[in-house]
C-alpha cells in the first residue's frame, strides 16, 4: 500500500512538472510571437501614416484611418492574451519580464474607439491651442508691419513677437489674452488626457506612473530628478539674480521687483532672445561679436544637412544608412508647400525607422538632425532584440543631446569646415556659452515644474480645481517665477510648450535628456584622449573608442536595468547628475559669481505678492467641463 502510494506521488510529481515545463514553453512561443506581430503591426501603422499627404482625398484617408484601427485592435489584443498568464506559475524571470512589458503595448489603444474619437481628438485640439490664428493683434495691429490687424497664432506669430519685442506690455496682454481665450478648451481637453491615462492604467492593470514614463521605477525617476534640482539650485539661483537685475534696470521696480520673483511673461522673453541682439546679455557680450551661424549652412541644401549628420555618426564607426533608407524612409518634404515652421518628425518605434525633415535650411535645423540620428542609429543597433527590449528608456534624446554639444563645438565647426574664416577668441566662446546657459539652465526648472504637475495629477494628489494654483506655487519654489498679474480661479496658465506631444511626456524626456546628454558627453570625452579641452569645446567626431562606447549601451536596449544600461558610459556613478552640466558651464559660473558680488544683488527670491486663486473653482470647472464635453 506504501509502495503504491508512493509511485502515485511520483507520477503526480512527474505530472506537475511536465505541467510547469510545458506552461513555460507556452508562454516564450506566445511572447517570441507576439514580438514578430508587435513589429509587423507597428511598421504597417508607420506606413501608412508616413505615406499619407494632404492631397489625398477623404475615402483615401478614412481606408488609412481604419487600418490603424485595425493595427491598434491586434496590439490590444496582444495585451489581453499576455494577461491572461499567470507569472506565479512561471520561474523564467527573462520570461516574465517580457509578458509584463506585452501587457503593456496596448497603451491608450485600450480605450477603443474612445481613442480615435476622444483621445485623438483633444490631442489634435491641445496642439491647435498654439496654431490657431484667433488672437486680436497689440493695440489693433498699430505694431505690427503695415498696421495689420489680422489675428494672430502664438506659433509662430506671437512667438516671433516675443523674440523682438522689449515692449513690456505687449509681452504681458499677449501672455494673458492667449490663456483667456484658451482657458476652457485647454482645461477640458488637457483633462480628458489625464482621465485617460488613469482609464487606460486600470484597463492594462499597471500603474499609472508606469504607463506615464515609460518607466518601471518612477518614483526612484522623480527622486533621482528632485535630486539634480537641488544641485543645481546654487548656479541657476546666481543666473535668476543676474536676469532679475537686467529686467529691474529695464523696466523698473512696478514690473519687476528686485528681490522677487521674475515675472513669467519677461522670463519667456529672455529664453526666447537669447541669441539675439537685443538680450539681457547684449551690455556684456555683443550678439554682433558672435558668428552668424545661419552662413555656416546657407549654401546647402536641406538633404545636405541630412548627410552631413549622417557623416557624424559613421565617423564613429556607425554603419552608413542603406540606400532602401534613404530611398524609402526618408520622406522628403512637400517641395510645393515648404514649411518655415516645419518640425522634423521620426518613427523609431521598430527597427524600420522613418525620419522627415523640412525644407528649411539653418544651423538649428542642422543640429536637429544630429540630434534625430541618434534614434535612427539606436534603432539600428537595437534590430536584433525582440519588441519588448526595443525600447530603451529613451536614452536616445540623452545620446542625440551629447552629439550635439560636440558637433556645435567651436572645434567641430572649423574642423569640418563649416566656420570658414571665423576666429573663437575667449571672449567669443563665452559669448556663445553664456547664450546656452540661458537656454539650457533656466529652462530645466520648467521641465521638472511640467513633469511634477503632470505626476500628482495622475495620481490624484491635486485635481483640475486646485492645479493652477499647485503650477504656481511649483514655479515660485523651483524656478523663482511669477505670474505678470494675479490670476483667478478660472485660469489654467501652463504654457503652449506644456501641450506639444503631451501624449510622450515630452517634458520629462527634456528633462533626462539636457542632463544626462552632458553627464555622457563628458563621460565620452573623458574617456579618450579627448582631455584637455575644455569640456565646452571638445569635439569627438571621428574617435572610434566613443562609437563603440556608444554601440555598447545602444546594443543593451532594455536588457538590463536602466543603471546597468547609462553604466556601459557612466561606469563610476550610473544616476541623473548635475555635475558635468556644471563643469560645462563653469566659465560663465563664476563670471555670474563675481558680477553678483559686484553689483551687491540678492540671491534667491521673496515670496510672490500676486495672486493665484483656487477657491470657489470647483464648481465652474466641473460646470466648464460638462459644457464642453456636451
């Protein structure tokens, strides 16, 4: 009877892990599938968006349309089966990281047709927040060419205004009458993306913050980023005093106070001017003094740009681009309509990755590039590993960041020829610092601003009736900033930056990428015979022991850990860190540091005496929202 027992229990074993074995082998053939389906899906979407154009009629367009409806179906439905295993039966931890990223590449589509309908819908809204020409011009267009009156887009014709004018007023009823007039359909349709996020987050039964960075840890993410801030705190409190003390010499003590926060309408012109002739900086370091860069590119055309970004990368050792890219993945622009305002834009969600750039041709527009290769050379690095390791914590921003602050290095541009007959005297290179420390170190607070905001709505810590006055205080604390007059509990005040490509979390990623493109391009320079140089003028074009540092992290995807991935280049400290941004602009640092002592100004801020209401707010928003969504 024992025995018999016995060799029942054995054949119950052998039967259970029999069982196991075959759950196993299961679950790899669904996601090894679904990997090949996830890319097939995703290419087929990229086509058939990159080969839409404005010529095409409607029953062309709508066929177009319900392709991606089709796509999406199959990507949800990707998700589901990937749901229904059950990871405590499982032991494969390769494996069961992989079933919980498929659960995820639903995404928004979940939603259903309420994505196509809704979640589309209040996307292409926010972005016509900034396109739309519904703003009556200044004083009835009395300053504009030829007193035209026409109404007016803040992108690009409020934003021109704001890059010339030094008209106080001006700046201040542009910035308010814009938020007035979009104050209800910029809050409706913001807060249906948040509803959606939290909707779709339930559906795929992830965390919300989870399915909002892209990211597994958010919460060691946000820490990492509230660390930097506080490193940074000293140096951007030295350049707020320096621009306070311009701006309170211009326009006096009524508009600016002194020891008070900046204004938030002279703050956007200062970001906005700084590589004008008439900054804050013009006293002290003539735009005149400086090389107009826009020459450097004026007898190229706009695919020469594309080249010459190209040769940047295969100087490292990077693979040309195959002719089948060039040929089938570059979408030229519409030669009949050319853009001024174009934004290149990029498909890199697979390895078969499509990049349109504009007619334009300028220096920017030629950094730009650079920066885009990066994906587009990621993508090529990563196109052995399955979908759910493709995605690589968006280290392709911090790595295009890098390859720009090298390929814009006075080095880099006489060397490649680009700065014919141009002398960079020490005066000049802290000219052209200095322009960049405005951009880059007063803009990364509104980043961080941009993204905390975003976080504790997603999670309810603050809701629609309390948020404006939560953005406020957020700018006050971190950015030292103020709005120009006080603000009523109807107001929702972000700015149209705020809005572009929300749907990415755009502002994180400008976050990640400003700071960690400076930590790897130190990194990168360091670690070659590139030492020194300045770390601001180091160039590492054409050094193979940087592309394959490069190709070494860019091979990982997201194999490993997020440090794991940044430690293949950050060997010594894989975390966000303000240092090497620091040590970038340290010329300027110190020169701010002297000026400061010199004209005895305050450092730091007084608390805000405008007002940012949220009493009463509740009952108009939700009155607000129903209206619209009627």
């Amino acid at each position: 009877m024992a025995l018999a027992l016995l060799l029942l229990l054995m054949a119950g074993l052998g039967l259970s892990s029999s069982s196991a074995v075959n759950y196993e082998l299961q679950a790899r053939t669904f996601i090894n599938e679904s990997s090949t389906r996830y890319y097939k899906f995703y290419n087929d979407m990229a086509a058939e968006t990159y080969t839409a154009n404005d010529e095409e009629d409607f029953d062309a367009l709508f066929t177009k349309l319900t392709n991606v409806k089709r796509i999406a179906d199959e990507l949800v439905r990707i998700s589901r089966e990937a749901s229904e295993f059950d990871l405590s039966k499982l032991s494969d931890l390769r494996t069961k990281h992989a079933l919980q990223e498929l659960r995820s590449v639903g995404d928004l589509f979940v939603l259903g047709d309420d994505y196509f309908s809704l979640v589309q819908m209040n996307l292409a809204a926010l972005q016509t927040l900034s396109t739309d020409k519904d703003i009556e011009p200044y004083m009835g267009g009395a300053k504009m060419p030829n007193d035209d009156d026409s109404p007016l887009a803040y992108f690009p014709d409020i934003q021109k205004i704001v890059q010339r004018s030094s008209d106080a007023d001006e700046l201040k009823y542009y910035w308010e009458t814009w938020r007035e007039k979009n104050q209800i359909w910029s809050s409706v349709n913001f807060y249906t993306i948040v509803q959606s996020y939290q909707r779709a987050a339930k559906i795929l039964e992830v965390p919300v913050h989870r399915l909002w960075y892209r990211f597994d840890d958010s919460q060691d993410l946000l820490r990492q980023m509230e660390r930097v801030m506080e490193e940074l705190k000293p140096a951007y409190k030295q350049l707020h005093a320096f621009v306070r003390h311009e701006l309170h010499k211009k326009y006096g003590q009524e508009v600016v106070d002194a020891n008070g926060p900046i204004p938030d309408h002279l703050f956007q012109q200062v970001l906005e001017q700084a590589w004008s002739e008439g900054s804050i900086l013009e006293q002290y370091f003539p735009r005149r003094e400086l090389p107009q860069y826009d020459d450097f590119v004026k007898d190229r055309t706009a695919k020469a740009l594309i080249n010459e970004s190209e040769n940047f990368y295969t100087s490292l050792g990077f693979r040309p681009l195959s002719q089948e890219f060039h040929k089938s993945q570059l979408k030229e622009p519409n030669q009949h309509r050319p853009d001024d305002d174009c934004r290149p834009s990029i498909f890199d969600l697979t390895p078969r990755v499509y990049l349109m750039y504009c007619e334009k041709v300028s220096f920017r527009k030629l950094m730009q590039y650079h920066s885009h290769m990066a994906r587009v050379y990621y993508a090529q690095q990563k196109q052995q590993l399955p979908s759910y390791y493709f995605k690589a914590y968006n280290l392709e921003y911090p790595v295009g960041e890098a390859v720009v602050l090298s390929a814009s290095s006075p080095t880099h541009l006489v060397g490649r020829g680009l700065a014919k007959n141009v002398q960079f005297t020490q005066k000049t290179l802290m000219n052209r610092l200095f322009r960049m420390g405005i951009h880059t170190i007063l803009n990364i607070p509104l980043y961080y601003v941009h993204t905390k905001v975003m976080h504790d709505l997603l999670n309810d810590s603050v809701d629609m009736d309390t948020v404006n006055k939560h953005y406020w205080r957020l700018m006050e604390q971190h950015a030292g900033i103020e709005p120009p007059s006080d603000r009523d509990e109807d107001a929702i005040d972000f700015p149209y930056k705020f809005y572009v490509n929300i749907d990415q979390n755009y502002q994180t990623q400008k976050f990640i990428s400003e700071i960690l493109g400076y930590q790897f391009y130190k990194a990168l320079c360091n670690s070659t015979s590139l030492q020194g140089q300045p770390l601001h003028n180091c160039d590492f074009y054409g050094n193979l022991a940087v592309g394959n540092k490069l190709k070494s992290m860019m091979n990982l995807g997201s194999t490993k850990p997020w440090k794991d991935v940044i430690g293949k280049i950050l060997t010594t400290n894989p975390n966000l860190n303000s240092q090497a941004l620091l040590e970038y602009y340290d010329p300027i640092l110190s020169w701010l540091n002297a000026h400061n002592k010199e004209t005895n100004v305050k450092i730091g801020w007084s608390a805000t005496k405008k007002i940012a209401e949220s009493e009463f707010r509740s009952s108009n928003f939700k009155s607000n929202f129903d209206m619209a969504r009627t």
